[in-house]
C-alpha cells in the first residue's frame, strides 16, 4: 500500500533540504517540524545550522528557500525557518483519490508484514458480574486488534477468560442454597447466586470453606465437580458470545485460565530452578528481592492450589511456543499494575529473550457507568440502555424532520453502540473518567453520534448530488475551510500508526472529533442555504470537485470509525 500523501512531502522536503545543504536526508527528516499554520505546513528551523556555520538564521534560511525545490510544494522563509506549504494542486487531487481509491482500506498499510501480536482482551470472569473493566478492555482490545490487523499484522486476539478460580466454588455451592434448577442456563441468575454466596462466605468462614473444598475437587479433577463447572461455562460463553457479536467483536482464540490446570508443574519448577522459590507462610512464593510492603508472587497457597500469577506466567509461555509474538499486549486495569510488572520481572528473570515484548497496556477506571438494574452491570443491560436512549433520540430527530430512516431500530442500536464505544474512546486509555449517560448518547458535543452523524451527513450529500462524480478539479478547492478539511483527510494514515504505536486509540477518535467539525463547519459556512454550498447550482466543475471532498471525507469517516469499532449508518 502506498505511504501516505504527508509523509511523501515531508520526506521530499527533508531529502531537497538535506541534498542543499550536502548531509543525509535521514538527519534533517527529524527536524522537520509542523509549521505555524499562518506560514504553511512543515516547517525547518535554521538555528542550529547557523551556530555551526556562525552565520545568521534568517541570511540561512533565505539562502536555503531558494535552493529547495520540491514539486507541489511552496518554499519560502521566515525569520529563521524555511516554510513549505503544499500548493493547493496536485496536494487536493492527491489527498482525495487516496481516500477515494483505498477506500475503507484508508490509512492501513503493511508496515506490520509478517509480524505477530498476541493481544489478551475482554477476558471477564464467568459466572462473575462483568465489570466497567471489562467494558473498557472490550472495547479498547477491539480498536487495537483493529488497528494492527489494518496494519497488515498477524492478530491473534485471546479472550482469557477467568474460568478458573474459587469463584466457582461459590457459584456451585450458593447454587445448592439458592439456585433455581431451571434457571441453570440464565447468566443472570447464576450471577445473582454469586452475588449472594459471596456475601455469605464474607460472613461466614464454614461456608467459605465448603466453597474452597469444591474448587479443590476440581482442581484435584474431580468429575462431578468438573461437569457443573463446564455447565456453568458454557452457559456464560454463551450468553458472552452475544454480546460480542452485538459489537462486532470476533476473537480469534477464546481460551481461559482453565487451559493450565496440571500444566503449570514444570513452569513452577523451572521457575524455582532459574529463578528460586521458597515458602511463605505455608505458601510457595517466588524468590525476588521485594521492596518493603510488596505482596510476593505467590505460586501456591498453602492447600497446593494454584494462583492468577502462576496460570499467567503458564499462559505466557504457551502463547509464546504457539505464536512466537513479536508482542503480546495485555489490554487489563490499571489497578493489576503490580501483578503484570511482577509476573514480567520473573519472566525476565528466568531469561525468556521475549520477555520484554509483553506490555501492559493498562487503562483507567469509569466511575457512573451503572444502569437501573443497580450495583449488578452487565454489558448488555448498559448496550440495551444506550439503545433506548437513542431511540429517544431517533425518534424526536424523526419528528422534527432531521432525520430520515427506514428502520429506526437498527439505527438506535447503532447509536447506542456509537455511543459507548466512543464514549469510552475518545479518553485517553490511561485516564479515569466519569461516565455521563446523557452526554454519551448527545448528537452533539464530542460524541460517538455527532461523529455518525457527520458521516451520514456527508451520505446524504453524496445522494442528493446524484453519486460522486469519477474525476474533478482539485485546483478548484481553494475555501480555507476546503484546504482545511484536507489537511485533516490527510492525517489519517499518520494517526493509525501513531494510535497502534502508542496503543492510543483516542488518537483515532479524535482525529474523527476533528474531521466531523471540519466538514460541519464546509458545510454550514458562508450564505448559502446548507448543502447548496457543496451541491453548487450552476458551475458543474466546482460541484464535482466539492462532491469528491465530500466523497473522501465520507470514506475517511467510515475507516476511522470502523477502525474504532463503530457502526457506520448512511441514514441518520
Ligand atoms: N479475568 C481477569 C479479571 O477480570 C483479567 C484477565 C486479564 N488477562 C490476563 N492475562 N491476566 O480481572
């Protein structure tokens, strides 16, 4: 795939500036900087060549203007720096058939060719109430799965689950007091059986002992407790399932803790060979020099069952046997910061040459995400809940004419998922941030829906033109709002990159913020009546060149949002 339209002027810039002043291009391509946007779009400073050369920065950058010639690029300087600006054509032409000929394919590329990434997301516990974290590590893991598979990345994208554990003691044995049998396969009663069994063992240690006998009968493999625990996973996987196809979410692998039952031995014995392991308290812990007040990485608890660490520390070496992963991102809450920095060092320390591919890409907490059901959130009631607020929505913006659609129900299910989604991502992944139910289903402000909208907008545009036309005169696109509009077309496939390398997604989100207020602000500007702007009466070359901008905002609209993991409505 092509590289993109900025980098090819950024790099013809530095590569005429390098050549004027007889180094290489890859040391001046660095310096390149933005420019102030009154002078152009990239910019040069000359204060460090003019120390060198003790000669003044202006006399430099003048002398230097001159020399650089780069097509499609004006040159000029001030002050100290050397501005270039791309010249309205071919940049316009160029930004737009880029857009147009990639389609939704816009701004991926192969840069990952060959490359594996292992990305652990979602993971909820079964059987458990799915919490705000899992909601944030759904969403976040999908837009970096995303992200790198469009990247030309090999993704083998894991839902660990957490199958394994006491919980299910609990469940098995509070089901014993307060399950109804035939409401075996409902996740919801089998979380309202958890809920009340772990209050009761709280409370009281005799229950909680039965709950931790039953998980050593599994542990200890034991059939009849082995086959309530598949039931009880199996009706979860289920119930899952449909939420993840509700957000279009397809996980290559769905595996869980369960996997390393009876396979962890030898992990914990080349750890204690490598590494060193001692007993703590009854309970068998990794030798590492601890800082005061650390918890150590227990490996085993005093009754022989296995922990949360020793089945990662498992996990990590099985993935790296099937996968051989240039990386292996881990998509979990920044509260289990200490866990992963633990079960990495000891990795590190056993002297796996992988180990420093793992990455935490932690996230931040949601306050205010709880629905009317109360304390108890699952994914679905919150995506039911977004989908009836935006039905509201719908359907007002029906009445008062803005809107048209054929099926308002699937467009309010589409909103509603705009809306979490985006509302989640457009914050930066490592922050907290409170949760708004009414700002995250608005048509306005930074929302997943004003997003959409901008993209249906420009659908509708597209329409009524009578479809986009084949070829136009870019040189015709000479608004400011017009050459700003492309400026953010261009940015793109820089951001896609900039948001997988630095796991960002709100990178992508925002560029989307960005690009919808650019295209209003086209849009609604000037004297004309709204899209009279755009469909220009009278002057058919004008209306196709701005018929192809909009054109190539809409695809931009749909890769980002897709990318992000958005629904992308035409009519709204
Ligand atoms: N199930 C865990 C939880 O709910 C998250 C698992 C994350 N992945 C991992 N490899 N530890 O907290």
């Amino acid at each position: 795939m092509s590289t993109s339209v900025l980098s090819r002027y950024r790099t013809a810039f530095a590569e005429a500036l390098a050549q004027a002043l007889g180094v290489p291009a890859s040391e001046i391509e660095p310096q390149i900087k933005p420019a102030d946007p009154a002078h152009g779009d990239l910019s040069f400073v000359t204060f460090p060549l003019a120390k060198a050369q003790k000669k003044a920065p202006p006399a430099i950058a003048s002398s230097l203007a001159s020399a650089v010639k780069v097509p499609g690029l004006e040159v000029a300087a001030t002050g100290p720096y050397v501005n270039a600006r791309f010249a309205t054509q071919p940049f316009s032409s160029e930004v737009i058939d880029t857009a147009r000929k990639e389609g939704p394919a816009y701004g991926h590329g192969d840069d990952g060719k060959g490359k594996t990434v292992v990305l652990d997301y979602s993971s909820p516990n079964i059987a458990k109430p799915i919490a705000f974290h899992h909601i944030r590590s759904t969403v976040i893991g999908h837009c970096l799965a995303n992200l790198y598979r469009a990247l030309g990345w090999k993704v083998e994208g894991i839902n660990y689950l957490g199958d394994w554990g006491k919980q299910f003691g609990l469940v098995a044995v509070g089901f014993q007091e307060y399950g109804d049998p035939a409401r075996k396969e409902e996740v919801g009663h089998l979380i309202e059986v958890y809920v009340k069994a772990n209050k009761r063992a709280e409370a009281e240690p005799a229950f909680d002992e039965r709950a931790r006998e039953f998980f050593r009968r599994m542990e200890a493999n034991d059939a009849e407790a082995l086959s309530l625990w598949q039931q009880f996973r199996e009706t979860s996987i289920r119930d899952f399932e449909r939420i993840y196809s509700r957000l279009g979410i397809r996980f290559e692998h769905i595996e869980g803790e369960s996997r390393y039952q009876g396979k962890m031995e030898p992990v914990i014995e080349e750890i204690s060979q490598k590494v060193g392991v001692k007993e703590s308290k009854g309970a068998l812990v990794v030798d590492l020099p601890y800082a005061e007040g650390e918890p150590p990485v227990m490996l085993k608890k005093n009754d022989g069952s296995t922990l949360y660490a020793t089945r990662d520390l498992a996990a990590a070496t099985d993935r790296y046997e099937r996968f051989q992963f240039d990386k292996a991102l881990y998509v979990v809450a920044k509260d289990q910061q200490l866990h992963f920095k633990q079960f990495f060092l000891v990795l590190q320390k056993m002297g796996k040459p992988w180990a420093d591919r793992l990455v935490h890409t932690y996230f931040g907490r949601v306050q205010g995400m709880s629905t009317r059901r109360g304390e108890v959130v699952l994914l679905d009631d919150v995506l039911d809940q977004a989908k009836e607020l935006a039905r509201k929505k719908v359907q007002e913006n029906i009445e008062k004419g803005r809107i048209q659609t054929d099926n308002p129900e699937e467009l309010s299910e589409q909103i509603g998922l705009g809306s979490i989604v985006f509302g989640d991502l457009r914050h930066n992944r490592t922050s907290d941030y409170a949760f708004d139910w009414e700002e995250v289903v608005s048509f306005e402000g930074h929302t997943g829906p004003y997003v959409q909208y901008a993209h249906a907008r420009t659908c509708n545009v597209i329409r009524k033109g009578g479809g986009a036309p084949a070829s136009f005169d870019g040189a015709l696109l000479t608004l400011p709002e017009e050459q700003a509009l492309l400026r953010v077309l261009a940015r793109l496939p820089v951001v896609v990159r900039e948001a997988a390398e630095q796991y960002e997604p709100s990178l992508v989100a925002r560029l989307m913020l960005d690009l919808a207020a650019a295209y209003n602000r086209y849009f609604t500007a000037g004297n004309q009546e709204r899209d009279k702007r755009i469909l220009v009466e009278g002057n058919d070359a004008l209306r196709a060149a701005r018929l192809a901008l909009t054109d190539a905002t809409r695809v931009t609209l749909a890769s980002g949002l897709t990318l992000l993991g958005i629904p992308t409505p035409e009519n709204m």
